[in-house]
C-alpha cells in the first residue's frame, strides 16, 4: 500500500504542466535539444543536412511537377489552337460539297469553328537556294482570321496579300532557315504535279509571302506554310474537294458527346478522329515521365528522412543521462516519446516549409532563372528546337503542391517515431548506472 502512494506521489499528475501532452514543459525540451551544444556539433551537422536534404527535396519535386505541368498544357493549348479538335475525313467520296457540311457542322452546339482543309508535303526554298521541308494547309481567307493562334500572331507583313489569294504565310523560324521576309517570294516544290507522257513532273510554283506568323511552338513556326484553299486545291490537284474539315470545340476534353451530332449532321458516312487519338502516343509519353520523375524525386526526401533517424538515434545516444533524470523526475514514457518526436518533426517540417518557399519562387521566376544560367554559362539551356516550346513554362497545381507536403511530412514524421520509441523505452536505472 506504501509503496503504491509513493508511485502516485512521484507519477505527474494531469494538472501538472509535465503530465499534458505536448506541454511547454515537452516543447522546452524538444527545442533545447534542436540547440546543440559545441560538444554536440556532430548532430546539429546531421540535423542541418537532413533539414537541407528535405528542403532541397520538396522544392525539387515542386518545381519539376510544375515545369512538366506547364509543359503539357502549353504543348495542348499550342497543339489545340493549331488544330482540330475533332477532324472528319470522306469514306466513299470526296467532299465535294465541303462548304455545305461546314455550315451544318459550324451550327452543332458546341462547336465553334468548322474549317475545310487542304494539305500536303512540299519542298521550299528561298534565297540562295536553301531549303527545308513543309507542309502546306490551305485554309480559307476567312476560316484563318478565326485562328487566333495564327492571325493573332502576325510578327511581319499582313494578311492583305493571303485574303486576296495571292500569297501565303510562314513561320518566322522558317524565314530565319530560308533567309526571306514579308514581301519575298518562296518556292513550293511538289511530287504531285503535271501528268506527262515521260510521268509525272513535280510541280514548281512560287508565291509571295504576305506575312510571318509565331505561335511559340517551333515545330509550326519552321514547318507550316498556310495557303489559300483555291491556291491549295490547283497545286495539289484537288480542285473543288477538301481532304477533311477540322472542328474546334468549347470544351476538347467532351468531343465525345458532340461526335454523333457530327455524324447525323453530316448526312453521309464519314470518318472522324479527335486530337487525343492523334496525339495518344505524345501524351502517354509525357504522363509516363512524369510519373517517374516524382517516384525518382521522391526518394531525395527519403535519404533526407533518414538522416533525421540517423540523427535523433545518436541524439538519444548521447541523451541518455538525460532522459533518465526526466524519467525519475516523473516524466513518462509517453512524454519522453513526444519530446523526441517534436525534435525530429521540427526538423521536416521547417524543411518542408522552406522547401516549399524555394520551389514557389523559383517556379515564379524560371523563365529569368534560365535566362540568368544561359547568359552565365554562354549556351542556350533550353532550346526550342529540341522542346517544341520557345520559353520555359511553370504551372504549379495546388492539389500536386499539397500532395507534395503531406508526402514530405509524412514521411519526416514516421522517420522520428522509431528513435523518439527507443527513447521512450531507455530504463532509467540502467541508464544512469552506466553513465
């Protein structure tokens, strides 16, 4: 009986600030052992690197998840506002009566545009007689003034000479290849030409440039030459057909709903495909990396979390006295668990945190950022002939950015409850005699 009211005398009561969890009493603690001491250097060093190890790590994975968001959804709206989302092709004949069936199909709720189009591969030249692969689209004058990704980005020239059936625009990339501008002519060298007794003889024509397009993705801006569509049908030998009408929708991701109005519009049989079946391959390529790059990235918060449990083991080490006096002053073991629990998410937090600080800002400025490297290191970091886009893009999403900061906190968080358990499992006794 004695000795169960020494028990309960020693034992901290709920009222005590010792007994509350997460007490002034813990949180003293747990900060004073963040604090290390001269003799203590070593673990202040690895706590510093698992901090900086975790920062590093969050804001990696934040800025990358961003670029390759941005990425994405720069590429689809370029691809998108270069083309459509919804393309319908003839089965049993030509489409003869293409201005007919644009109307019908320009009138389905939800579809903005119905363009009739010509296209085909040519060979073009300029001055001295560079030249590089094309492929010509003729559209009509009035169909390109609504692609906005086109006629809204007119860098030389006009459209004067286009609308009047006499010219065609180009890339400004393009230009730069051939070394012409707005008012230069080039040369259109086709396989699909006249029919002679001798074959067939490749058809050579030249038109005047009326002006110089830049949508900002390069491979348009140097392979993409936009005729008129009577030009487009005489020098392709398609006069009075199109190859197929090109539909653009308010919403791309829903062509599915609009596809059997398209059908029961077009009064014929016809073969439609959408912009995710042209491009499946490109997209699934872009999804796979992307997961990948998370999974590869993730693992620098792990090696960070693990030097958080390097680090507290060695602390508990070297706090054994310590923990024993608490122990013996009444603390429990639930305390001395939380203590140590507090040391180390201290330090996944604040890492976390600031990682997160980090990858906003730089997703911020990356554009600067890598103006800033270019200009240090004398190269071009990131060139448009081989990604497609003329800048770099970031786009943070919000519910990525969260998924981030639990992952990274939580792993800092289990990484503390093994070492904070040792601790809480240290016999005083055995402790302070070997101390």
């Amino acid at each position: 009986m004695a000795g169960k009211e020494a028990e309960a005398a020693t034992a901290p009561s709920a009222a005590s600030p010792m007994g509350r969890p997460f007490s002034v009493f813990e949180r003293m603690v747990a900060w004073r052992y963040l604090r290390a001491r001269r003799k203590e250097a070593y673990i202040s060093v690895i706590a510093g690197f698992s901090f900086i190890g975790i920062m590093l790590g969050v804001a990696t994975l934040i800025i990358v998840m961003a670029v390759m968001n941005g990425f994405r959804n720069e590429l689809i709206n370029r691809i998108l506002g270069m083309n459509g989302h919804l393309i319908v092709a003839p089965v049993d004949s030509p489409l003869d009566n293409y201005p007919d069936l644009a109307k019908k199909f320009a009138a389905i709720p939800g579809v903005t545009m119905a363009l009739p189009l010509v296209e085909g591969q040519t060979l073009a030249s300029g001055k001295g007689g560079a030249g590089t692969g094309a492929l010509v689209r003729g559209l009509r004058a009035e169909d390109i003034t609504k692609l906005k990704s086109v006629s809204g980005n007119i860098k030389s020239g006009d459209m004067v000479g286009f609308a009047s059936g006499e010219g065609v625009l180009i890339g400004t990339r393009m230009a730069a290849q051939l070394g012409i501008g707005a008012g230069d002519e080039i040369t259109l060298i086709s396989p699909e030409g006249d029919v002679t007794p001798l074959g067939v003889n490749p058809r050579v024509k030249s038109y005047k440039v009326s002006g110089l397009f830049e949508v900002g993705m390069s491979e348009y801006d140097s392979s993409i030459i936009f005729m008129p569509l009577e030009e487009a049908q005489l020098y392709f030998n398609a006069e009075g057909i199109v190859q197929s009408i090109e539909l653009f929708v308010d919403h791309p991701d829903a062509v599915d709903e609009i596809r059997p109005k398209v059908e029961a519009a077009a009064g014929r049989q016809i073969f439609i495909t959408d912009w995710r079946q042209r491009n499946q391959t490109f997209f699934s390529a872009l999804q796979v990396e992307r997961n990948v790059m998370f999974m590869i990235l993730t693992l620098i918060v792990i090696v960070a979390a693990l030097n958080i449990i390097s680090g507290l083991i060695m602390l508990v080490k070297d706090k054994g006295r310590d923990i024993a006096i608490l122990r013996t002053m009444g603390a429990t073991s639930a305390s001395v668990l939380r203590i140590f629990f507090m040391t180390g998410a201290a330090i996944g937090v604040a890492g976390t945190f600031a990682g997160v600080v980090l990858g906003v800002v730089v997703c911020l400025n990356i554009e600067s950022i890598r103006q800033f490297f270019s200009w240090v290191s004398g190269t071009q970091l990131f060139n448009p002939e081989l990604y497609f886009l003329s800048q770099l893009p970031a786009d943070m999403n919000g519910g990525e950015t969260i998924a981030v900061i639990c992952m990274a906190l939580g792993l800092s968080f289990i990484a503390t409850i093994i070492p904070a358990w040792r601790a809480s499992r240290l016999d005083p006794v055995q402790a302070l005699r070997y101390e």
